[in-house]
C-alpha cells in the first residue's frame, strides 16, 4: 500500500497542506463596476487560476449569494452589488488577505 507524496510539502496526499497555504497567500480583490444600462457586477480577482478551480469557485459562490455570474479573463463576475456577502463567503472558505 503506497501513498503518494506531495512534492510541494513532502506530505502524504490525504495530509497535503499546499492549497490551503496557497488560499491564505493571495491577495484577493473584490470590488464592484458599473456595465450597460446601469447594471451593477461584482467583479472578484486576484485568485490565481493554477492553484484554484475558478469555475467551481464561481459556482459556490452564485450559490450562497443567490445570483448569476461567469468567469471571463481570469476573474469572476457576479451580477448585482454582492461585495459584503462575497468577503464573508471568501473568509469562510479559507482567504484571508480580502481587499
């Protein structure tokens, strides 16, 4: 029975500690922008696209904010002004450098 090795952190797969490491280090930018016909989008950015899936992100995201949304151009977009609920669903999933 082998287990594998993370080569990051030299830790057993199931003990890996490198995504959560990588969640605290970056510096995570959610602001919001006006579009077409005066409609509001919450644009989240800054998570770096290699170390995290930013579709299912986007997709937990529009779940617990209740809204529709994308991802474009290495950012994530949610329709209306979701600034608050945003940060405190970041923070609860482990981002702590939020601006």
């Amino acid at each position: 029975m082998s287990t594998e090795v993370c080569p990051k952190c030299g830790l057993p797969q199931d003990l890996c500690i490198c995504k959560e490491i990588a969640k605290e280090q970056q510096m995570v930018k959610v602001s919001t922008v006006k579009r077409r016909f005066g409609k509001i989008i919450t644009v989240i950015k800054g998570i770096n696209e290699k170390e995290v899936d930013l579709k299912g992100l986007s997709k937990e995201l529009k779940g617990k904010c209740a809204c529709g949304g994308t991802v474009k151009g290495g950012c994530v977009e949610l329709q209306g002004d979701q600034k608050e609920l945003v940060k405190k669903a970041l923070r609860e999933m482990g981002y702590m450098d939020i601006d």
